[in-house]
C-alpha cells in the first residue's frame, strides 16, 4: 500500500533521537498513521547504521503477542532481544498491556534503551504514567494527513482532490478512487470501533444513548459555539454524562475543543467552546451527509487541524461583539485568521475584515477563501486561496 512520508513528525521524533531519559509517546486517533509513522523512523534509524539487533518493535494488536498481558510478561519478551548494546525500543498500542507503565519505568532504569511509544488515547498518558515517569516523557500528537500529504499520496487535479478531501476525509487508509460506498462503511466501522474501545471502556457507567447523542450534536454543530450544559439541555441528556463523555471524546481524539480566547483582554475566556472533528470523512459517514452540504464550516474545521499541523495553539478570537475565526500562537508568533468560502461580495467582505480593524497590534491578519483572485487588502490585511496556503510549506 503507497504511503506518505510524514516529514514533519519524523523531524521531531528525529529530534529526540538517543534521548533515554525521554519517553517520546506517538497519541493519535486509530488509523491516523501512528504505526506507519514508528516504521518511517526506523527505517531512517536502518539508512544511519543502526543494527536490526538494536531495533525492537512489539505491535500489542498483533495475535503473537496475546500472550504479553502484563509488564512482566513484556519485559520478559523484551529481554529476548536485548543484547546489552543501545536498543530503540519501539513499544505499539502498549496500553492493552497491564501495568505498562512499569516496564518503561524499568526500561529507563535498567537497560540501555531509547523508548517510543504509541496509543490510541489519551488514557495513555493518566496518572499512574505521570507517577512513574513523571517528567521523562515527551509527547507526539499526530494528525491524520494534511491535504498537501493527501496530495502527494493521491495525486491529480487539485479542487476535485480537495473536494474529495473534505467528503471522504483525511485517514490514510481511505482510497479516494475506491468504492464510496465501501470506503464510507469503512469510516462507520473505524467510528464504532473508536466508540468501543477508546470511550465506552475508559468511562464507568457506559450510557450508549447519551454518547450518541452527544457525538451527533457535535457532528451537527462543528465550529458553533457551545458548552457541556447547552449540548445537555439540547439533547435533554444528564449534563454530568455530557461532559464525562466530552473529555472521553478528547482522548480518544475524534474532537478538538478550541476555547474562546479574549483579544483585548490578552486572555482565555471560560464560558463557551467550540468543538472542532478530527476528520471530516468520518463526520460525513456518521451522519450520512455530502461535502457540499455544509462546505463553509467544514474548510474552517480543516483550517483548524492544520493549523494545530503546524504547531500552533490554536483558539476562537472574541474582541468586543466581534469574532475572529482562530487566533494562533506558536513561541512569540500570533496570526489572526477568517476563513470564508468567498469575499466578493461586500456584505461578506465587510463581515470577515471588520473584525481586523479593531484589533490594533501589527501581527499578521489573513483572509482565506475558495476565492479563485486574490489580492492583498487594505490596510496591512493579507487575502489567500485556501488550497495555496493549504499547500504551502510545512513549518514546525
């Protein structure tokens, strides 16, 4: 099967490379290329010398590792291979493994070992990982493909690729060129799967009704302003369950939360949210819906992941009565960004730039849109195509 080489999470794993006192932990949602990622390294880890002796990879999904139930099971398996020389220990979907932790702990303390990790949900890094390695480990979190990576994986003409991109979504393992049927029940399967192993067992007390409907209020409502008690009050649904099942979501990485971040006040408000899908193919499937349905605030969802792509932190801009789609700080760096499916007419033109104008520091204010022409604005404002900047070079 073809792949993509994910250069910007390779550099930062490559980054940590021969760090031992670091455990660089790979979260993501299942089928967003945690696996093939850990493969990528340890091919380049092969192209710089090192010995297959001194690679160990374990994949806990794979039958002949039933038998590793627990952490002395695993360290048993471990010290098969172990020859006493640096090993890159490369441990995946680790977290069906009991006690897990303490076989890192044990790593870290008794062998020499460069220790990778992956897992599907955010579990992975509770309490009981913070108590033995506090401090020790550094987190990766990686995204399903940007459209410049889908691009590269399927390529062809741009906007019916990009078309394809927001309908059938952004998983690797999704064929654009397939079967839609097929591939549409796939993203159901893969949604189920998600549901039952990721959020329905890491919450006690699973309420399937109340998980549903909270999913498909969020499904419906991307990008619109929310909060725990008004999807509670709308689905008439316990509001405690609702935000259990909220930060279940979260770590099981289906949805992003970006808060509402004050830009006159210089702070993070804490009333109302918005939520934002990790892939908007898998949204489609769910609640049976074509890309052109909703087009507007599925760019603006894709927006935000590739933003959070790049490093960014990323939150929904309030000055006065005014929104701004997403202020994005990364290190002293603040950009300010409108995404609009069109600015040519002057009702959405004065909507989009209003804002700006109020806001009176020099950091960079952007404009994307589907818009075909584009020129700068006035006063200092910058107006992109969203497919240019969706394919610019990758920053980390």
């Amino acid at each position: 099967m073809a792949e993509v080489i994910r250069k910007i999470y390779l550099d930062r794993l490559l980054a940590g490379r021969d760090r031992p006192d670091t455990v660089k932990i790979i979260t993501g949602m299942r089928r967003s290329g945690k696996t093939v990622l850990m493969k990528q390294y340890m091919s380049l880890l092969r192209e710089s010398g090192v010995p297959d002796s001194q690679i160990l990879y374990l994949n806990f999904e794979s039958k002949t590792l039933a038998h590793v139930t627990d952490y002395l099971k695993l360290l048993e398996e471990i010290d098969k291979k172990y020859n006493g020389k640096r090993t890159y220990v490369f441990l995946d979907e680790v977290q069906t493994v009991k006690h897990w932790e303490r076989a890192v702990n044990s790593l870290q303390t008794d062998y020499d070992a460069d220790i990778y990790i992956t897992g599907s949900n955010a579990y992975l890094l509770s309490n009981d990982l913070s108590t033995y390695i506090s401090g020790r480990y550094a987190e990766l979190r990686i995204l399903p493909l940007s459209f410049k990576e889908f691009m590269e994986l399927h390529p062809g003409d741009r906007d019916k690729r990009f078309y394809q991109y927001i309908r059938m979504g952004s998983l690797p393992v999704i064929n654009p060129d397939a079967d839609e049927m097929f591939e549409h029940d796939h993203l159901i399967g893969l949604f189920n799967t998600i549901l039952l192993k990721d959020v329905i067992r890491n919450c006690k007390g699973g309420d399937v009704g109340t998980l549903t409907d909270t999913v498909r209020f969020l499904y419906s409502n991307v990008g619109n302003i929310t909060s725990a008690n008004n999807i509670a009050v709308t689905i008439k649904k316990d509001p405690e369950k609702v935000r259990n099942y909220l930060d279940a979501l979260q770590k099981a990485f289906l949805i992003y939360k970006a808060e509402r971040y004050d830009i006159r006040g210089k702070r993070l408000l804490d009333t109302l949210e918005k939520y934002y899908v990790s892939d908007t193919g898998m949204r489609n499937a769910v609640l049976g819906i074509s890309s052109r349905e909703d087009i507007s605030r599925q760019i603006e969802n894709i927006v935000y992941l590739e933003l959070l792509r790049r490093g960014y932190e990323v939150a929904v801009g309030k000055y006065g009565d005014r929104e701004v789609d997403f202020t994005a700080r990364r290190n002293r760096e603040v950009q300010y960004i409108q995404v609009t499916m069109s600015i040519m007419t002057d009702d959405t033109y004065e909507r989009e730039v209003a804002p700006f104008r109020l806001i009176r520091d020099s950091y960079p204010k952007t404009v994307l849109s589907m818009d075909s022409f584009v020129t700068d604005l006035p006063d200092g404002l910058h107006h992109s195509n969203l497919l240019d900047w969706l394919l610019e070079e990758e920053r980390s």
